[in-house]
C-alpha cells in the first residue's frame, strides 16, 4: 500500500466519523482524535523526518492538504449543529410577550443625590467661567489651618473639633502636623501658590468634622469657590452668588439676604441666606452658605501682592443644599448604604434633571 492510498483510507475514515458526530462534544473527540497534539495528522507529519529527501516535499503537501480539508469539515459540521440546536429552541421555546420589560443596569442602578448635585453645580459654575481644582484629603496644618489666617487659638484648631493624624515614628516630631482637612480651602491655598491670577476655580470634595446628628456628619462634601484678580469686588460675589441660586434652585427669581458674619479668611465676610420659598416653602430664611472679600493676609501668605491682587470666595456644604432642593430630612441616611433609600431618593440615568429643563439622554 502506498503513501497516498493510506493518507485516502484515513481522509475518508476522518470524514466518515465527522458526518456521524451528532453532538459538539463528538465533534470534539473527533477533532482532538485527528488533529491534536497526538492525533493521526500530526503523528503523519513526524514521520518526515525520516522518508527519504526526494519524498519529503510531496508527502508534506499532501499531509497538510490531508488536514486542512479535514479542518474544514470538522467546522462545517460544528456551524450545522449548532444552527440544528438553535432551530430546535425556537420551535420550542415560546416568548411571552405580556410580560413587563425587564430593568437593565442602566435603569435599575441609581445615581447618589450628591453626586447629581455636584454635577448640577459644576455645570452652573462652568457656564460662569469656573474650572474644577482638587486636593488631597490629608492635609498639612500650614495649609488647611496657618496660611488661611486661622490663628492658633481658634477653636477649629482644637482637637475635639479636627481629626489629627498621629506622626509615625519613621517621621519625627519634627514632620508637619497633618489633619484630614476641615473644609477644601486649602485647595484654594495650592492654587493661588501655583497659579497666576487671574484664578476663578471651584472646589469641591470630601471634608472631615467631629460632629454628629440629623443635619451633621463626621465625613461630608463641600464646594467652595474662589476667583482672584484685580478688580473683582463684593458686587461680583452678589451677582455670582444669586445667579447660582437661580439656577440651582430652578426659579427665576429668588430673594437673598446678606448679613455680616466674621471668618478668618475673608474680610468683609457675610453669610447667606435665601427665601425658602424657592424650596416651595415660603415664610423662613434658609441659611445655605458663606462668602466674603479673600483676606489680605490669605493673599500675603500665598506670594500675592494684596495692594494689587483681590477678589472673593464661598463655601458651601453639597449634602444640605441636596438636602434643600430634594426634601431629604437626615444628612446621616445619605451614608447609610440603604438601597431602599438609594431608589428613593437616587436618580436614574434615564431620570436626570438638566439645568435646561427635561431629562437628559
């Protein structure tokens, strides 16, 4: 028997045990029988080695003929049971069509209402002009504390009010003294040491008090805004700050009220209140915020010169005005991991107002 008549008897063995394989599982025995690392056709091609040189280059050819055809039908008869098996399905299986739709991921996820609001005041302070800056969390006293003018007899500086960091032994007692930051304003501090004026940037992130009730929790978000340069005057902060109340609360007009107030780090300082009838609840002010004139020294402290360099900042907390706009009652539910009151309160992707009105895509 010759070379070519044995490569024939297995091709037509091969197909044979093909064309019978009723199962994708057969398919797979078949396959792994001629083709895998031991099979029949890769056992023909070790033998190369020894036929003679002027054999070697004919049986080389018609071996991996032998395997390519045999490839192709193994996949041929795969791709007929596999639509054979799909086939049997539909005629089978039957859809009800009465059923409701099931919710997807994209419809049964929530977006928190903090992080909706964030994104409503960053798309309002965008339209005026405003950049986003971020800082770290971990803060060094000098800037959450010394370079804002805050002194070191003021109680924010005490440690029943600001979560210090211990100093590991590794850094010496001579290290900077490191707190989790009490409010984003060191932030403004980085910026105006880094940046020229003019500066126009909002703040927002996650800050750090000892406190804790309905209205108050030891970890919550805050925005505050900052712009510097050298014309910038308390006219400005007004404007800017009633045209954000406009926008957020969703009104066309809103009544505000300015009353003098007194921080470390602005001068003159005010503190804000609006009508709560922008709430849907007139009669009371609501105090939401507070702002003045960025101090001279804050300015001094970050290389400035104040005889040319002023301007404004705020700050408010994200979780009360989200508490205001959408009536939720307790700042401590909102970290409370509740599903029940993430589908409440929480937005859907489908479902998200837009400062334009409607829902957004």
């Amino acid at each position: 028997m010759t070379q070519n008549t044995d490569l024939s008897a297995l091709e037509t063995a091969l197909l044979g045990e093909i064309a019978v394989a009723g199962d994708p599982a057969a398919i797979e025995r078949v396959r792994i029988a001629a083709l895998g690392r031991k099979g029949r056709i890769p056992e023909l091609m070790a033998q190369l080695g020894s036929l003679p040189a002027e054999q070697r280059k004919a049986f080389g050819q018609a071996v991996n003929g032998l395997k390519t055809r045999v490839g192709e039908a193994l996949d041929a008869r795969k791709g007929d049971l596999e639509r054979g098996a799909l086939s049997a399905r539909l005629a089978t299986e039957q859809a009800d069509i009465t059923l409701p739709v099931r919710l997807g991921p994209l419809q049964d996820g929530r977006i928190h209402p903090v992080s909706q609001v964030f994104d409503e005041v960053a798309e309002i302070f965008g339209d005026m002009g405003f950049a986003i800056a971020e800082g770290p969390d971990i803060e060094t006293d000098d800037l959450n504390f010394t370079k804002l003018n805050i002194p070191p007899e003021h109680p924010a500086r005490q440690e029943h009010d600001t979560f210090y960091m211990k100093r590991s032994g590794a850094e010496g007692d001579n290290a900077p003294i490191k707190v989790l930051r009490t409010h984003t304003s060191p932030v403004q501090i980085r910026t105006m040491m880094s940046q020229k004026p003019p500066i126009r940037v909002i703040v927002p992130g996650r800050v750090y008090r000892m406190d804790s009730d309905a209205t108050h929790t030891p970890m919550f978000h805050q925005i505050e805004g900052l712009v510097i340069d050298e014309e910038t005057h308390l006219g400005h902060l007004k404007w800017c700050l009633e045209e954000f109340c406009k926008a957020f609360f969703e009104v066309d007009e809103v009544r505000m009220r300015f009353r003098a107030s007194h921080f470390p780090f602005t001068e003159p300082s005010m503190e804000v209140d609006i009508d709560a009838a922008a709430i849907g609840k007139p009669g009371q002010w609501l105090e939401i915020l507070g702002s003045g004139m960025v101090h001279p020294n804050v300015i001094r402290n970050c290389g400035l010169d104040p005889a040319r360099y002023q301007g404004f900042a705020f700050g408010m907390g994200l979780d009360r005005i989200t508490m205001l706009k959408y009536g939720i009652p307790d700042l401590r539910d909102m970290f409370s991991a509740d599903l029940r009151w993430l589908r409440h309160y929480g937005f859907t992707a489908l479902d998200v107002p837009t400062l334009a009105g409607g829902l957004s895509p």
